[in-house]
C-alpha cells in the first residue's frame, strides 16, 4: 500500500485440501462451509490492509473440469444460459429452468435459505477473458441461436486453445452490466502465451503479445467509453511460471523467467504495458 499498490488477493485457485477432496471435494456441502469459514476468517485477519478479496478463480475449471467424469453440459447459451451455475445463479437468485432440467438427476440440491447465501449481494464482478466462447447466429430453433464453427484458418495465439478474439474484451463485461446491472467489473485474467526466446543482444521481442494487448485493450477501452463499469483489469502473468497441464511450456508473463537460473529479463511487451498503464489508454 505504501508503494500505491493495492493487494486483491485470491482466495481459491483450485488448492483444495486432500482432507476435504476425501469427503467429496466440490460435491460436498461440507467444502462450501469449509470454504466460507475460511474466507470469513482471512477477511478477519487481513482487512486492516487489503479491501478487495477475489474468491474462486475459474469456477467451471475447479469444479465442471475437475470432475470431469461427472460433467452434465447444458446445451448452448452466450453469457446467461453457460454462465446458470455459477454467475447466472449468484446474480439472479436462482438457477434457471433449462439448467435444471438439462442437468436431470445431476442437478443441484438446494434451500430457498441456501440460494439467499448464494445470491448474497457482492461489491463486484470477476471475470477472467482470454477468447470468445463462441460465435453464434440467430435461430427458430432452441435456444434461439446456433453455434459457428471457428475456420480452420481463424488466427490463434501460441496456446492451442486460444483462438484470437478481442471483441470478447468488450462483449464479455457488457453482458455482465446489461443483464446483472454489475455496479463494478473487474478483468480478473487476461494475457496470451508466445514462444519467447532470449535474443542475441539479450532481450525477448515478443511483438504477438504487445499485437495481442493491443487489440484486446482497444476493446475493453471501447466499452469503458460505452459506460461499462470496468474498475480494472489484471494481466496473466507478470512473469513466466508453471501453467498447469502445459508446465513450463507456455509462456505468459511480461518478464522472461530463465527457469534454471531464476534470472528475469522484462520483455518488449513489459516497457509497452508500462506506458499504456500510465497512460490509462491505448493508442
């Protein structure tokens, strides 16, 4: 804080004890009630120092994906249907019609008590954006759009999985103001991976990733000056590390981690981030 920096710390990135993943990990009751015991008491000890506290990061990850075996897809939806576990139902109350049905014996067990805690009332939204879910057109038929394959030749970025789609940057926090009316959205997660290499002279000319900041924040500039209610938005990552299932293959950070060394080396995306954040804008 004395350095005017502000501490959002997560609360959960998908670091679930053996202890309670033995009682059922995420299927539990008794972890949710873990969870919100543990929650309550770092906001006891921490709040004299840090205001905003992030709580699950990626929930469809740590809990669809983590149980993968157990996963009930529910078809199709852009924001509102996809989004029925988990924003839907915390900013709406309830738990919509197809997703219950959809899910059949896999659904949900709730009180009208437990659904109160679930939609209680929340400071801001979170949302983590690295691509399009999906690109839809109208339809007679249900649930009123279909889906667009993406073309073979549709630009990605060097992960696998991501396909180069910056308007989501702008329609992504949109649809969380005009369908919930969110007072305050943050950008909890976005970034890209490149192949960054050390080059002669030293440095790591990363010119995908600053084309990439630069179409993505061009969109989250547009909808700031539509009146969306963005409060800020965090970069993945400061600097390399180990990216889950893709180890220390993908690269994401603004500083080049020599994993043998530990040396880091800001790269070329690092002095451009720099001045955009001072500026507040993207030119």
């Amino acid at each position: 804080m004395a350095a005017g920096i502000a501490p959002f710390p997560t609360l959960y990135h998908w670091d679930l004890s053996q202890a309670l993943q033995d009682k059922g990990g995420w299927q539990s009751r008794d972890t949710a009630k873990a969870f919100g015991d543990y929650a309550g008491y770092m906001a006891e000890k921490l709040s004299d120092r840090v205001r905003y506290f992030f709580t699950l990061n990626e929930f469809r990850n740590c809990t669809d994906t983590g149980y993968r075996g157990l996963e009930v897809k529910v078809g199709g939806g852009v924001v509102r249907l996809e989004n029925a576990p988990f924003l839907t139902v915390m900013l709406e109350g309830k738990y919509t019609d197809a997703y219950l049905k959809g899910a059949g014996s896999a659904a949900p067990k709730f009180t009208p008590e437990e659904l109160k805690i679930i939609a209680e009332p929340i400071d801001f939204v979170g949302i983590n954006v690295y691509k399009p879910g999906m690109y839809v057109l109208a339809s007679d038929k249900d649930p009123g759009y279909r889906e667009v394959p993406y073309n073979k030749s549709h630009p990605k970025m060097f992960s696998s999985w991501h396909v180069f789609g910056p308007e989501a940057l702008y329609w992504g926090p949109k649809f969380v103001q005009s369908l919930w009316k969110a007072k305050a959205i943050y950008i909890t997660e976005n970034g890209c991976a490149a192949a960054d290499e050390l080059a002669e002279d030293g440095n790591v000319y990363d010119t995908d990733r600053i084309m990439f900041l630069r179409a993505y924040l061009r969109q989250l500039q547009r909808a700031t000056a539509d009146g969306v209610p963005v409060k800020g938005y965090f970069l993945w990552s400061t600097m390399d590390n180990f990216e889950w299932i893709n180890g220390y293959g993908d690269r994401f950070g603004l500083v080049y981690a020599a994993f043998t060394t530990q040396k880091r080396t800001p790269k070329l995306s690092a002095a451009w981030f720099r001045k955009a954040a001072a500026r507040n804008a993207v030119v």
